[in-house]
C-alpha cells in the first residue's frame, strides 16, 4: 500500500508547485524515443493498443508533436488557474463528512477504530477521491437520451453527481480497509505520522475495523443500485488481496520477473483508482469505450506513481542512489529499478536469490543499480505510462464545456505531478 | 464463532437421531409457563409479536396444545422420512462443488488459502446451506404472478433454485471468511480437528484469503443483481465484526446485562443465518411479511442454539455443572447461565468484575451458578426461542405440495435438534 503514503507526499509536496510540471513537459521531447525501445509489454489496454498501433505505423513524431501542443497550452492554461486539490476542495470537505457519517457504529470503540483515518486532519489529502471527483465532471457530457428539459436535467445530474461522490468515499473506505489489514500484516507502527491503528488498539480491532469498513462499502455500493458497479469494486479488493499475495509468496522466478512485477503493481496500487474511475463513467451512462479510457486513465497513472515511488526508494529527495529509504530492498521486495538493472547485468540475480538479510548483499545490490540504467529505464516506464494515462484523458468525446475542460486538464496536471515529483 | 464448532456437532452427533427429538416433543408440555414468565425482552420481531399477542390475551394453552398437536404429528411423519441433511444431500455436494470452484485464484499459495475448509473432507456438515436449501423448498409456495405455462415456470423455478443456492454458498463463504479472521484474532490453533489457517501458514494469510472470501462472495452477490439482497448480507458482515467488537470491548455493566448479551449474540451468531433465509424469501418474490418470517426462523433458531451451547459449556455431555470446557468464564465471556445467576444472586457481581484470571474466582462463580436456576433458565430461554423458530414456520402461508411440507418438517425438526443436543 505504498501508493497511500506516496500519494498523500505528492498531494502535500507538490501542491501548488507547478515547477516541477513545466520540468517535466520541457523534458518530453526527449522521451519518446524510450516509447519504441522499451521491452515492458503492456498488458493491452484500449489506450495502450492505440499508441502502440501509432508507434507501429511510424506516427509516433506527429502524435507526439501534436500531443506535446497540447499539453503545453495545457499548461499554460493551468497556470492561471487553481491546482487540482482546490478545484474540488469543496467537494472534497463533503466527502470527508460523509465518511465520518458512514463510519458511525453501534459499538463505540469499533467507531473509533473505523474513524480513525477520516478524522479531521489526519484524513490525508483524498488523493483518490480528487481523482474521482474530476473525472466525473471530465466525464459529464451531456448523454444524448437525456429529456431536453432542463429542470429534470438539473436533478438527473444532481442525483448523478451525489452518486458519482459516493464511489469516491466507497473508494477512500476501501482504501482505509486495506490500509488497516496491511498494517495488522507489516506490524507497521506508522501511518501518515500518527500511530497506525494496530500499534494503538491492536490488531484485533484493526482487523475488525477494516472488515466493518468493507461491510459499509459494501452496503453503500448496494444503495447505489448498479450490479456492475459492486461486482467491479468487489474485484477490486479481490486485487488488493492477490497484489499483497503475490508479494508475499514469490518463487526466485516471479520475483525477477517484469511481467509478475507489473502485475502485482497494478492489483496492489493501480486497480482500485482505474476500476473507481471506470465506475464514475458507467454510472454515467457512457458506452464501454469511454468506460474503458477512465478505466485506462486510473490505472495508468496507478503504474506510474508506483514506478516513482520504486525510485525514490532508492534515491529519495536527492537523485543520488541509496539515499532512499531501500525499504524495499530491505525487505525482500524486488521493484522496477533492481529489474531493469538485471536485464544489463544477469549475474544480478545470484544476488537477489540470496536475499538482503546480509548488509553486504545489499550493497552489492546498489552496485549493481548504480551503475546500470535501471533508474532510469525505471523512470522512463513511469512517464510512458503517465503519456497513456494523457492520452486517455484526450481521447475522450470532445466537450466544449468550460468545467469539463477544466477538469481534464487538471487530471493531465495530476500525470504530470505523479512523474515530477521528488518525494 | 462458535455457532459452527457446534454446530459441526450438531449435525454429526444427532444426525438421524430422533430420541432427543421425541424427548424434546413430549417435554413441551411442561415448558410452556415459561413463556409468560421469563423476564428476557425479546427485540420484537414479528413473530414474537404474534406469540406475545397471543400470550397476553390469555390464548397461550389453546396456541400450545394446537401447536404440540402439529408438532406430535410432525414427529411420526418425521420418523419415516430422511433427515433434514439427507433431505438435500445431493444439492448439498453441488454447493460444495461450487464453492471450491468458486475460490480458485490465480495466486497458488491464496487459493489453497482460501479453500482450505472447503475441501472434501474437512468442509463441515454445511449446517447454514442446509437450512437455506430447506428454506428455499419451504417457501417455494407457487407465486400467484408466474405464468401457467408449465415449460416456463419450470424454467423460472430452476433459475430461482440455483439462485437460492448461489445464496447458500455466499452464506458459507462469509461464514468461514469470519472463521479465518477469528481464528487469527484468537490466535486459535485448532478449527474442524485440522490445523487453524493461521496456525498453519500465517496470519497474514489469514487475513489475506478470508478477505479474498468476503471479496468473492461480493462479486457472487452482485450477479444476483437484487440490491436488497446485497445490502442485507453487507449488514451481516457488519453484525458479525459488532457482536466480535462488542464482546471485547465490554464495560462491567454491559457484561453484566442480559440485553447486550443478547444483542451481541443475535450480531454474532443469528444475523447470519436470519438474514440469510430473509434472502431466499425476498429472491423467490415473497411478501416482506414472509420474508420477516424466514428472519424469524433463522434467528430464533441461531439464538437458541447459542443458548444451548452457553449451556454445554458449563455442562459438557453430562448434565453436571463444571464438566464443560469452561472456556467462556476462562476467557472473561459471561454467558447466560451466569447472568441468570446473577438475577438471583446480585453478589455474583462482584466475582465477576474481578475478573477470572484467578481459578479461585472461577470456582467461586461456578458455585454460584450451581446454587442458581442459572443453567435451567437458560435452556427455558434456548426452548422459547426454537419455539418462536418453529412458530415462524408454522406461520408460513399454507401450501399443499409434499415437497414443501417435508422441508417445513424439516425445519421444526431442526428446532428440537439444537435444543437436544448434549453436546
């Protein structure tokens, strides 16, 4: 569940700072070349399918180029205009309330317990429920079947929106519920600067807590009355469940591997946003194509965040190697940087299978990364896969609303603060 | 949990056993006066409305004698017939086909997690499917809507089963989800004579597959495409972790009160097994009236049971005070027994609240309970509540099919068996 820590980094750190953005889009004409020599294959999404047909047909300058225009006068525009955080910062207050209103239990301690986390300033910065709710104005363009009337209109998009904003605490409880079972998992003694729950209650009551956060979840998604929707969230923690398996019981062979790498990012980070944000379309009644570009946007930027966040665990706020934390690595888990580095240097692996208990091997390790281009390989993947989350966004119906418009470009912003960031 | 441990007994010690039942038939007689006498404030469900109605306005000799009448006709028809296990034993070994098809994961190590009680073998007697297979045929009264053509309602009645019995197995995976966190809570090394998951691989995976559980049986749910039904085995999950809470968080008031014993009983142990049978009413298009019904059966049931097994702890197989497990005073669990003893000795009190971890206190409060109408009152309440259960189903709408009479009978004959068993 490092996308949580990260992601309340990001919303914190880079709040406001758009340096980091204009960094980035001045550095993507250096970047695309690392789209046709990569070897990562991408699991095959509708997006994913579009670029690599473009970069197949040699499109790939022109695509580029055009995207490029666009995302500079997108940037320019977003200047002048407020960060995405304060776009629904309103918002975003009625959720946290909601959440502390969902969170009411009979029995006072497990109140606690479940509440911990929604707590006013302890409730972290709702990352995911910021993506959610600028996806759904991104994604509110007026539905064809809709009556012309504007008074049954105003509340049709009312009820929707109220609906839209119930995903978005239905997420940030499943969130927290993961959250609370990782903890009672990792003995983990922290979570965003106060005492997790377990180290403060116990694991009893963290496990409790995160299973009545799920039953709540659970009964929310029911009122929303869309069998497609429970059936996609429930998957979602299906994918939280089998992420954090599949980390925990690794052959020699998974663990060297890019493909189970990926694979496991995308059900521990990446699954709950893409499925959220494929949730807000169905619920607005868009066809399964845009279904599957939101779908498209949340994952991708999911993958990208963990890249990031696999590279600053070696390098945290400097650029330098092992001024990280090397959590990871310290604990076992092979990411991106350690992959990459071993496809230049295979004797890499004789190391890893020795595990990082001995300091020694984890040096070596360090070595290893340090003088290979894994790091970077590492960060070229992340901002593919920040590009596609992009693209997604631009590919959507045209809409010539202001708000919608708006909102698109902020979810771009958000891509683009996912790959800058330092910490 | 312990509602499964017994159970598991239940149905293999009195499997085909019909002394206990006739003993049980031919003592009604005597127990009826402690329907009017009992100070336990039943939470007022429909049924025992009815029952108290009927109580207050002075018809109780005339309900009871019509009702032994039934029930002493129900037992020579019951001595011809199969069993209610054998009555779906066939449907039986289909559910438990599909649960195990039903937890198949991608990862190897969660999917051996996951199926670890549903393995032939170790998989229980599949107490809570039973009961829900026989609910199904029991309220299968043709519904006046369905067209006539016979080819048709075959169809529809097919349908209606196996989405009856999708029930019976979501029932199930719930149930050992809540087992897996449990058993991890209680650091328990034994379950069902094998090895707890926990003891065996861990509690991380524990936690892990009996999430994957309750994910699985969310998306199984959701293909029922009834909302109603969703929410409803939500809420049980929340009931399940409250009645947990609710027992390890007790203040020396609340432990000591007959109310929040009850409540957390019902949260515990019936609200699954009640809100289970209220979903076959509602998926077959009954009334809300039949489906309260349904509710009634399966808590009454679920509540006696548990009274029963308060009972046998203190008792064990003989009838003696001290030959149980004693694990309830053992673990600071006060239960029935000792809270009736209480009412009769307020003294009791003080014992209590000091706690057990001393043997000295535990033989002290032992006394007391033998000295008091403690276990007595306690199985007189356990006998109200089956009666209330079979009340339920003698309330159900008449119905002439063989079928559905058998699996009525079967159900009453349930209702004796939890209230026999000796151990």
């Amino acid at each position: 569940m490092l996308f949580s820590r990260g992601l309340y980094r990001i919303s914190k750190n880079l709040r406001g700072s758009l340096n980091g953005c204009r960094r980035y889009l001045s550095s993507r004409g250096q970047n695309h070349q690392f789209l046709l020599s990569n070897n990562y294959q991408s699991t095959g999404s509708s997006t994913e399918r579009v670029l690599r047909s473009l970069i197949f047909t040699k499109n790939l300058p022109t695509l580029y180029s055009a995207r490029h225009q666009i995302h500079n006068q997108s940037s320019s525009i977003i200047e002048d205009e407020l960060d995405p955080f304060s776009l629904v910062a309103d918002e975003l207050s009625h959720v946290a309330n909601s959440l502390r209103a969902m969170v009411i239990a009979e029995v006072p301690k497990l109140a606690s317990a479940a509440e911990y986390f929604f707590k006013m300033g302890v409730e972290g910065k709702r990352f995911r429920p910021t993506i959610i709710l600028l996806m759904s104005t991104a994604l509110n363009v007026q539905i064809p079947e809709l009556p012309t009337s504007n008074e049954l209109e105003g509340t049709l998009t009312t009820e929707l929106r109220s609906r839209q904003r119930c995903i978005a605490e239905i997420t940030e409880m499943i969130h927290v519920a993961s959250l609370l079972h990782d903890d009672v998992l990792d003995d983990a003694d922290t979570r965003r600067g106060i005492g997790s729950l377990n180290f403060v209650m116990g694991n009893k009551l963290a496990v409790l807590a995160g299973d009545f956060l799920l039953s709540r979840a659970c009964v929310a998604l029911a009122s929303l009355k869309n069998t497609e929707v429970v059936s996609l969230l429930a998957t979602v923690v299906e994918h939280l469940v089998t992420g954090e398996t599949m980390q925990m019981t690794t052959t020699s062979d998974q663990r060297c591997s890019m493909d189970y790498y990926m694979q496991k990012t995308y059900y521990k980070t990446a699954s709950l946003i893409s499925n959220s944000c494929k949730a807000i379309a169905l619920l607005a009644g868009h066809t399964a194509e845009v279904a599957m570009l939101a779908f498209d946007y949340g994952k991708n930027l999911g993958l990208a965040f963990q890249l990031i966040d696999d590279v600053l665990d070696f390098t945290g706020t400097s650029a330098s190697l092992g001024k990280g934390s090397l959590s990871d690595i310290h604990h076992g888990i092979i990411t991106a940087p350690v992959l990459f580095a071993m496809e230049e240097f295979p004797e890499l692996r004789d190391v890893v299978d020795k595990g990082f208990d001995n300091p020694a091997n984890v040096n070596l390790a360090l070595e290893y990364v340090g003088k290979s281009r894994g790091i970077q390989k590492t960060r070229e993947l992340a901002i593919k896969h920040a590009n596609l989350a992009a693209v997604a966004i631009d590919s959507l119906p045209e809409n010539d609303d202001e708000e919608v418009k708006r909102s698109r470009r902020a979810l771009i912003d958000l891509t683009h603060r996912v790959i800058t960031r330092t910490k």
